[in-house]
C-alpha cells in the first residue's frame, strides 16, 4: 500500500511507499544555518537514505530552495536557511526499461528533499523540485 501518488511533470505517476520527515535543523546546537551546515545535513540526509533503502536503490537529492536573509554574516560565510522539514522517502513506479515484463518489475528510487510544511506530498499538488524528477534516467528497476 502507498501512502501517496506523486504525478511527475512529464505525467509519470510514482507511489511514495515510506516517508521520513525530520526538523531540517533539529539537533543544531551551536552557530547558524550556512553553506557548511547545511552541506553536513544534506550528506547525513544521503547517507540515511542509502542505510534505510539499501546500496542497490539509487538515492536523488531534490535541490532545496535556500533562504538567504538580510543578516550580517558570520565566519562560515553568509545566512543560508533550508526549508524546516527534511524528508527522505521511497518512491516506486512502472518499470523504466522496455522489455521488462510490468507485472514482474518495478523501478525504485530513494528521494531526498526538503519542504516547508509535513504534509505528505500527493498528486500534482506536490513540490515542482519533486515533480521534475527525470525518473527514467534516474530509477533503477528491480524483480518483485
């Protein structure tokens, strides 16, 4: 069971089968959101993803949007705020190569992003980032 479609802009419809949302900054104890900062939770984001979905799903990062607020900069450069809510979630849809029979494949990708609310990300209505996905050059099918 899916948890939600996704329709991709080129109409593609992928199932969000698991989702893990968290505070993009939860934990942060000291300095300020910036390029290093957010660098390091992107990588952990990655990381996450390829420990919970396995070495053999492919794992995408959606470019986040990034903030850039009026405030004096500090030592690691300028103010570089995320959206609040970092998410990491496996999609699957259709078999992405021809010939594979569509009963016995699916293809599979993990899928980090980031959004500004926890809803979770359904139909059309879904984040641009995350409906240009280009999920057959980035999808690996796989034998159910």
């Amino acid at each position: 069971m899916s948890l939600s479609t996704v329709v991709l802009a080129c109409g593609r419809h992928v199932e969000l089968r698991e989702v893990r949302m968290s505070s993009t900054y939860g934990g942060f104890l000291e300095g300020y959101p910036c390029g290093p900062v957010n660098d390091m939770v992107i990588r952990r984001l990655l990381l996450s993803a390829e420990d919970a979905f396995g070495a053999d799903t492919p794992v995408h990062l959606v470019p986040p949007a990034v903030d850039r607020p009026e405030r004096t900069a500090g030592g690691f450069g300028p103010v570089e705020v995320l959206p609040p809510v970092a998410c990491v979630g496996a999609f699957r849809s259709s078999a992405v190569t021809a010939g594979h029979d569509p009963v016995a494949y699916r293809s599979v990708l993990a899928v980090v992003w980031f959004q500004s609310t926890t809803d979770v990300p359904s139909g059309d209505a879904a984040d641009p980032g995350l409906r240009g996905i280009a999920w057959a050059a980035l999808a690996r099918d796989e034998e159910i």
